[in-house]
C-alpha cells in the first residue's frame, strides 16, 4: 500500500493550503498586472494640519504690535497715515512706470521719425558723391571730357586776383 507521507499533521497542512489560496487571490497571482503610474507630488493642503477650531479676529480690534499701547484715536490714526504712505507709494510707483512707457513710445516715435529722414539724407548724400565721383573720373581721364579741378583752378584765380582767394593772401 502507498501512503503520502507529509511532514505536517493533516489540520496544518489544510491551514497552509487554505492560507495559500487566500494569499493568491489578494495578490492577483497570474492575473495582468496594473500598469505602473506616477505618483503626485504631495500638495500643500494635505500636508497642512487641521484647524479644529479656527481663530476668529474681529478685523477692526486688530492691532499691531507697534499701535500697543496706545489710545484707540491714536492707533487709528496712525493706521491711516500708514496706509497713506502705502498707497502714496504705490500711485508714485505707477506714475513712474507710466512716466518711462509714454517716453519710450516717445523715443520711439521721434526714432521714427527721425529714421526716414535720415534715410532720405544719406540717400541725397549717396546720389551727391557718386555725381562727384563721376565728375573726377572725366577729369582724370583727360580735357577730352572735363578739364580743370585739382589746386591749378584756385592758383590762376589768385594770379589773376579775382575772386576767391586775396592776391598775395595764404593759401
């Protein structure tokens, strides 16, 4: 006769096989298993502690601690000289930012401006030497085309004692 021999008792061996069984059925033995995902970064708030029961202050008895001490008139007053001076600072601050945008847009108006006439200028000045220069090309070539220029002109001018340069004047 061939008897299974089993090295624990029977009421184990079925506790074992039922703790088996329950462990492969929570841990999804040989099902698909979930695709991985990225975890989020912990906000803010669920790392704040709860407040039970929340500080509730009354916006006008609130005091700073510089106004300690002091009379209600007078811890009054100096709460509106100081939001005074804030806003005062603020209305400086945007008069100076709008200050700096309207000259810019000035600047840049003027540039402008300024550009298409300078480019009309150095347009009048290119036509202006190129003429010149094609002026002193005829003279080098020869009396041909144009004769005269170089310093000759103004030496006869002043032999001569017309006008131009006084005769017996500097050059």
């Amino acid at each position: 006769s061939t008897s299974t021999f089993t090295p624990f008792p029977t009421s184990l061996t079925k506790s074992i096989a039922q703790t088996a069984k329950t462990l492969q059925t929570k841990m999804n033995v040989g099902k698909p298993r979930l695709p991985l995902s990225r975890r989020t970064s912990t906000q803010t708030a669920q790392l704040a502690i709860e407040s039970l029961a929340p500080r509730m202050e009354d916006p006008d008895r609130y005091t700073l601690s510089r106004d300690r001490g002091k009379t209600e008139s007078q811890a009054k007053y100096d709460k509106h000289r100081r939001e005074y001076k804030r806003e005062h600072k603020a209305v400086s601050r945007e008069l100076r930012l709008d200050a700096r945008f309207i000259e810019r847009e000035r600047r840049d108006l003027k540039e402008k401006k300024d550009g298409k006439a300078r480019s009309k200028r150095n347009k009048n000045f290119a036509w202006m030497e190129s003429e010149q220069a094609v002026i002193n090309q005829q003279v080098a070539q020869g009396g041909g085309l144009l004769s005269g220029g170089g310093i000759g002109v103004a030496l006869r001018k002043k032999a001569s004692g017309k006008i131009g340069i006084k005769k017996g004047g500097k050059f």
